[in-house]
C-alpha cells in the first residue's frame, strides 16, 4: 500500500532522520560527496576516467583538425550541449517519480546554489524508489554519450567526451542522495518533499 506523507506523523512506527531544507542542498551534497564509500569512490573514479578520455582525445584530435575548429566544438562540449541537456536530465528524474505514482512533480531551481531540482509534493518515496530516480539520468546520458562517442568522427569524439566529463560533475547531487542511502543501507529510509515549504523529509522505518 502506497504511503501518504501523513503516516509518517505515527512515531511509533516512523522516525526522523533528516530535514533538508532546500536552501542547504549544497551544503548537504559537499558533506555526502566527502564520506569516501564505495559509492564515492565510484563517482570520483569516473570523474578521472571521464577526464582521462577528454585528455586522450583531445591529444588525437590535434594532428588532425585546426584550432579554429577544436574551439568551436570545445565550447559546443563545455557549454552548449550542458545548457541544452539541463531540461532532458531533470525530465529523466520526472519519468520514474511518475511512474511510481507521482502527480504534483515541480521542477525547480536556485541559482544562488547553481542548482535545477525535481520534487514531487507530498510523494512518499520508498529506498529503491529513490534510487531509480536519482540514478536514472545518469545511466540513460551516460550510456548514450558512451555509444555516441564511439561510433561519431573526430570533433564529435572531443565534444561529447568534455560533455561526457561536464555532466558527469553536473550529477554531484544526485550521487551525494545515493552515497546518504549507502551510507544508511542498513536503514528503511522512505522520503517526501513539501514543495511549498521547500523542504524534503528523510525518515526511518522502526
């Protein structure tokens, strides 16, 4: 049975782990991003691998393309295509937050923090819920970019592996939630957002 935001007032069966105000998110995902787990290890491991692939093909590509060239597709990489994925990422996070059962899903951002967000109002997430949906655009764009890179000419190569390594860096929220549900992997963790007051809720199963 799908849970609603006000079971989790029942104390004996619930209690609260975290409340995380929106306005301290970046805070939150320095702090997760910092406790070296197994899924911190990973994140930063495929930053450098991301990295390393940039520096290889951009080595290669310089025998064989003009300066003049490399720029443009250098910022095509380092900004254009970054801008232009921002509403595909965060629609990655919609689509499994509705299929769960999700309908008040808002899309939100606070540019004093550098930061786009999907919250889905007073919708209880359950661990593996949450996972999916913080996973989700990662996978999907990563695969995609993998793919891409490997079968696109020289340019291409250059352009979309520096996206490959940007929106990678640009996951560091998602992942900084996934390593907080590592870390408490021991833990039935469910969690809802009241959008309105700009909060999310973490709380534990007893």
């Amino acid at each position: 049975m799908q849970l609603k935001a006000e079971d989790f007032n029942d104390q004996g069966r619930f209690r609260m782990l975290l409340t995380l105000p929106y306005g301290d998110i970046v805070s939150f995902v320095f702090d997760y991003l910092r406790r070296k787990t197994g899924m911190t290890l990973f994140y930063w491991a495929f930053c450098l691998i991301s990295l390393g692939l940039c520096a290889t093909i951009r080595i290669n590509i310089s025998k064989y393309f003009e300066l003049r060239e490399i720029f443009m597709h250098t910022l095509l990489g380092a900004a254009g295509l970054p801008l232009l994925i921002i509403p595909a990422h965060e629609l990655l996070h919609i689509i499994p937050y509705f299929l769960s059962g999700a309908r008040k899903i808002r899309i939100g951002m606070d540019l004093r923090q550098y930061i786009f967000f999907v919250t889905a109002h007073r919708h209880v997430a359950t661990p593996l819920q949450f996972r999916i949906v913080a996973s989700f655009p990662f996978l999907v764009i990563t695969i995609l970019l993998l793919f891409l890179i490997f079968y696109l000419p020289g340019l291409w190569k250059w352009s979309l592996s520096l996206f490959l390594f940007i929106h990678t860096t640009m996951c560091a929220g998602d992942f900084a939630m996934l390593n907080f549900y590592h870390i408490n992997r021991k833990r039935k963790i469910y969690t809802w957002d009241d959008a309105d007051a700009r909060e999310a809720y973490f709380y534990e199963e007893i």
